[in-house]
C-alpha cells in the first residue's frame, strides 16, 4: 500500500516593493494608472506572469521572460504578487 502524502503551500499576498530578493513571484494584479499598466505590460509584466526578485531597492531588478528589467520603488508598491513558499 502507497502512503499519499499531502503537501502543502502558504502563499502571501503582497507588494512587489515588499518582496525580498531571490523570491519568485506570480503577479496578481496592478494597482495603478493605464499609462503605467501600458509600459508594464511592454516589459512582459502583467498579471499571471511570474516573476523572479533579483534585487530589492530603487529600482526593483525582476527577472522574467530570460530578461531582467528595472522597476522603480513608485510603481512597484502598486503590483501585487503572490509568493508561495
């Protein structure tokens, strides 16, 4: 007989500009003007993508997509990610 084993994932909810670096991330949503959503959204950043912290600070390094692309502490407080640990 197989044992099943359950396992289980906390995920938290918070702002990308709270996220420690080497943290992966899904994105859940963009709190945030449309012209700031647009240029988000150029980068490859929006919702459901998932997203890796590479360095916490002003700007934000995320890797996503093979690339890495800067995001300023102002507009990083308004994306919100969910981190499963």
């Amino acid at each position: 007989m197989e044992a099943t084993v359950a396992m289980t994932t906390h995920s938290t909810r918070c702002r990308l500009d709270q996220v420690t670096a080497g943290t992966c991330c899904t994105v859940e949503s963009i709190e945030s003007g449309e012209i700031a959503i647009q240029r988000l959204m150029a980068m490859g950043l929006c919702v459901g993508r998932q997203i890796e912290i590479i360095r916490h600070g002003n700007p934000l390094i995320v890797r996503l997509l093979g690339a890495r692309i800067g995001v300023s502490a102002r507009v990083a407080h308004h994306v919100i990610v969910d981190c499963a640990s």
